[in-house]
C-alpha cells in the first residue's frame, strides 16, 4: 500500500502539527500529491493536488498497534475538478 501511495500517487506529506500522549501520537499533516485517471477520474492524470489530513496512532510500548487516519478527499477532488466546489450562495425560497 505504501508502495502505491508513494509511487503511483506520488504522496508527500509535511507535517504541520504532532503531539503524544501515553498511548496515542497524533499527526495533522498537508499531503500532496498528483492526480492519477484510474484513482481520481478522467483528466486528473498529472494534475497536483493538496489535502489536509490528521493521522491517530495508538501505541502499546515502543510498537504502534493501530492507526486511524481521516483526509479531505473532498477537497482533493474539488481541485482536480472531477467535483464541483459546494455553491454556499443563499437560494431563494
């Protein structure tokens, strides 16, 4: 998974916050990345992209044992333009 993530997707991330506790560190961190046809639709190919995304670690000891992460597909998929952006504008009734 990895492998995909840093190969075909070209993922980096820049780490923008972390803290620990006893058994928990926690990353919030700005991936980017280059668009991919078959992952974010026709036309991304190339395209560049940026989302924010927090990653949650649970530790035991010196180990991770878990890992829960939540990333701004949405967002992502707004830049590549396979989504529109949400039209906020007050509708009338």
């Amino acid at each position: 998974m990895l492998t995909f993530v840093h190969h075909v997707l070209n993922i980096r991330y820049a780490i923008d916050d972390i803290f620990a506790t006893d058994d928990r560190v926690v990353v919030r961190a700005t991936a980017t990345g280059t668009g991919v046809d078959a992952v974010h639709g026709a036309g991304t190919a190339g395209k560049p992209y940026q989302m924010t995304t927090v990653h949650i670690y649970r530790t035991e000891g010196t180990l991770l044992a878990e890992h829960w992460g939540v990333r701004d597909e949405l967002g992502a998929r707004i830049q590549l333009g396979t989504l529109p952006a949400p039209d906020f504008a007050p509708q009338d009734a």
